[in-house]
C-alpha cells in the first residue's frame, strides 16, 4: 500500500480547505451536515426568567475575524453573511432577526473536584441565539469571552486568542472521531491584552462562539435542588424531555412513566456513550465538574484537554489534579457520578428506587458502547458482546504493552490489518468494512499532540501565521471523511423516530 508524504498530504489538505469553505455541499466533511434555511426558535424564553439573568457583551476595541466554521453555519441558515456581518453578530453581539433580544447568562451550581460551589454560573459567555437545523434539532449559539456577567465574580470574562484555537482543533478533532461535541462556530480577535497565570502574559484576546444541542447542564439541576425549587425543576425537567427528546426506559424500569426517571435514563445513557466515544478517541477532558455536563449529552466546556502520547489509564490532562480525579482512565467513573448528583437533584420530583435503578444502566452501557465505537474506529463490523469484549481487552493489552501512540494504532491495523499474535487471531473473525478513501493511504495518521498544538499556536502568536491551522483542520476534516459516519449518539431520538 502507497503511503503519501507529508508534503503530498498538506497540499491535499489545503486544496481541501479551499474546497470546503467554498462548496455549498461540504463534501469532504464527516457526515457533512445538510444546509437549511435560519430557523430561529427561542424556546429558552419559557425558563429564563429563573434560568440566568439577561446581560450585555464587551464593548471590545476591535472585531477581527479569524476562524468562522462556515459547514455548521449552514446547517443553521448563517453561512451567507459576510464577514462584517458575521463580526457584528458574534463580535459586537448584535442580535440575530427574530432571536433573543439580550443574551442570557445562565445560572448553575456545582461539583467542582467534587467539591460542591454554589457561586458559579456563566462567568465569561452567554446564550447569544437558539434556533432548529435542518432535523428540527434545538441549537443554542453560545460564547466564551463575551464579557463580565453577575458570575465572573473576579474575573475579566475574557478568553485567551491560545484558548480559543485550542477549542477548534478540539472540536474538529473529536468531530472527526465520530464524538457527540459542540461545534466551534466563531472566534473573533478582540484587541485587548490579557494577563494569565498559565499562559505567557500579556496575551492575545478573543471572543468564541460555539452551537452547541443546548447549555443545560447537571449543575442547572443542582442549583434548583439547593434552593428548593420544585416548580422550576419540573419545568426544567418538562423543557428537556421536549428540546433534547430520548427513548423511554425499559419496559421493566421502575417509574418509567416519571418524567426525572425518564430524563435520568436518557442522560445516563448519553453519558455512558460520551465516556465510552472519549476512551475510543483517547481524549482526556481534564476537568469533569458537574457544571461542564451538558444534559444533551453533547462534550463541551473544553480547558486543559488533552490527546494520550500513549495509552496509559493514569494520564491527566490539568496540571492542577494532582490527585488525578479525571486522569483517562477514570473518565467513566467520573461522568458515572456526576450521573448521580443528578440523580440526587431529581429527588426533589420522584424516590429513590427508579432514579438508582436507572443508574445502575451505566455499566452496562458503557460496555455496550465501547465495542460499537471500538470496532468502529477500527473499521470493522461487531460481532457478538462477548467477541467484542475480547476484542477491545486485546486491543488495550497491544496498545499498554507496545507503548503505542493510539491514533498510530488504529491507522495501523484499520480494517484488522498489520496484527500479530493474540491480536492477530482475534481479529481473523472480524470482516472488515470496505476501505477506499486515499487516507488509509498516507503514511501517518492525523493526531492531536500537545507538540502540534503548540507548533500551531506558535505560528500565530510569534509570526501571525494562520495557514498552519488551517492546514490541520483541512487534514482533519479529511480523516473524518474517511472514517465515513459515526455510530449515531446513544440516549436520542432522532427526527422520525
């Protein structure tokens, strides 16, 4: 098999890019989303009133468009205003036709380190917009940076230019790898400089928008529980059963006509998919509060994330979880118990009994989801759960004992290819799914190393030099294409279901 050079793949990737942004159909994009007409839809109007409190964004020296995701605005009807347009929409926060007159800074508590902390909420963004994409999906438009809000307590609200690329090549990336994950819609420099701690200072600024399938998380739930609000947790529970609709729980599930049991089932179900699509794709998060789990089940709130250099369960991403609380090997424990402060909220509509018995599912779930990602990402098709347990048990034993990077392992043997030993015959059952796009063919696989961030970023913050990002997320694009469509997100109902 012919293995492209680099220098073959970067010309590629950048006619790619160049393609991309000007097709209306997207056609090198994984499962490519269709256009629709704007179709705004602002349904958060029937709890904002106990919700989160209406703001104002900055007043920033300048609006500098950077990097607009035009695939995804076309998805929402937005990718045909130009870039003034665009930098007064997602710059200046002039409000979209017929969406929220003000935006909305959005109140929650929560779990952070699995401390509790009451004094939270959306310190430095807002719900900006929300409206429907072409499956009638719900899609809230977002920010980071935007500004002071009653949350920011002593911060400036603002966000790092470094932070905000980093967040596009996290979500391009996962994207790519077939995880449910909110979408980098905008970033937009501002012309400020800011001090940090963990950056060198002063840096860049800049304002993010992102789409995101809603901003509700379990901390939103946790802070009506905190203040005894009933009334308002039945509606927030009756707003996403609606917006963020699931299947019912089985037909054995105690309480499965209530509707916090049925929620809980469905975002227990979602998270278990989520931690199982990160494990695959060997992403760490790095910081799993509660106020970063989103109740659509989609990855957002991104920070010190980071790809593994090798598989090893112990790796953290934050330098400050000294105790490594989220290290990669623990994500699932850790999207199993904010679960379960969920499941404590919801006390306040319905017992214990069908709340425990719907977390119970998680496990089981989680395994579940594994395999069907696991032989996803390899290329080939399951088999049954218990030739598939094996499977994923062989894989993970090659990856620790070979000290392989697992992007390279999986590009590797994609398609049950290059296997010896135990591997090898474990997948001689498996039949591979057909493979023909000119990928498989390159002689490395795309990755996300913190070296390659950080080579990114360096172009743009010592020289201005953008096209090293665009190259990376042309090539990443490019991989998802050739993965071909992710195994659809567990815990939803799909329009027409």
């Amino acid at each position: 098999m012919h293995r492209k050079s680099s220098n073959e793949i970067s010309a590629c990737t950048s006619v790619c890019l160049q393609s991309c942004l000007q097709s209306p159909n997207y056609c090198c994009m994984p499962s490519a989303p269709k256009a629709s007409p704007y179709t705004p839809d602002t349904e958060i109007s029937q709890v904002a009133d106990w919700l989160g409190f209406p703001v104002n964004s900055a007043d920033f020296p300048e609006t500098r468009v950077r990097f607009r995701n035009d695939r995804w605005a076309g998805a929402v009807g937005l990718s045909g205003l130009n870039d003034d347009e665009w930098a007064q929409h997602f710059g200046r926060f002039i409000p979209l036709k017929d969406n929220l007159p003000q935006p909305l800074a959005l109140a929650y508590h929560g779990h952070q380190f699995r401390v509790y902390n009451p004094e939270i909420g959306d310190g430095r963004g807002f719900l900006f917009a929300q409206m429907r994409d072409g499956d009638g999906r719900l899609l809230d438009l977002g920010t980071k940076g935007s500004g002071q809000t009653p949350f920011s307590r002593a911060g400036d609200g603002r966000l790092t230019l470094k932070g905000g690329v980093r967040e596009i090549l996290a979500t391009e990336m996962l994207e790519a790898l077939g995880v449910d994950t909110s979408k980098t819609f905008s970033i937009i420099e501002t012309g400020e400089e800011l001090m940090r701690n963990d950056e060198p200072s002063p840096t860049r600024s800049a304002v993010m928008v992102r789409l995101s399938h809603g901003h509700i998380r379990i901390g939103s739930f946790q802070r009506l529980l905190a203040h005894e609000e009933r009334e308002q947790m039945e509606a927030l529970v009756t707003y996403c059963l609606k917006h963020f609709p699931g299947p019912l729980p089985p037909a054995d599930a105690p309480g499965r006509d209530e509707p916090a049991v049925q929620l809980l089932h469905n975002v227990v179900e979602r998270l278990a998919d989520l931690a199982a699509a990160w494990m695959v794709a060997g992403f760490v998060h790095g910081v799993l509060n509660t106020d970063n789990m989103n109740i659509s089940g989609e990855s957002f709130d991104y920070g010190p994330w980071r790809w593994l250099p090798a598989w090893d369960p112990g790796f953290t991403a934050a330098y400050f979880d000294q105790q490594g609380l989220y290290a990669f090997g623990r994500q699932p424990e850790a999207l199993h118990w904010n679960c379960g402060q969920l499941a404590v909220a919801l006390r306040l509509l319905c017992d214990a009994e069908p709340l425990i018995a719907a977390l119970n599912r998680f496990g089981p779930l989680y395994m579940k989801a594994v395999a069907r990602r696991w032989c996803w990402r390899l290329g080939v098709h399951q088999r049954d759960e218990e030739q598939d347990a094996t499977l994923v048990a062989a894989c993970e034993k090659q990856l620790r004992e070979s000290g392989s990077q697992p992007d390279a392992f999986f590009f590797a043997h994609r398609g049950g290819q290059n296997a010896g030993g135990e591997l090898a015959e474990v997948l001689a059952g498996y039949r591979s799914r057909d493979e023909n796009h000119e990928y498989w063919s390159d002689d490395a696989p795309q990755s996300m190393l913190i070296e390659e961030v950080e080579a990114i970023w360096s172009a743009i913050d010592e020289r201005d030099d953008w096209q090293p990002l665009h190259d990376k997320v042309a090539a990443i694009r490019r991989m998802g294409e050739a993965h071909g469509p992710a195994p659809e997100p567990m815990g939803h109902l799909r329009a027409g279901n």
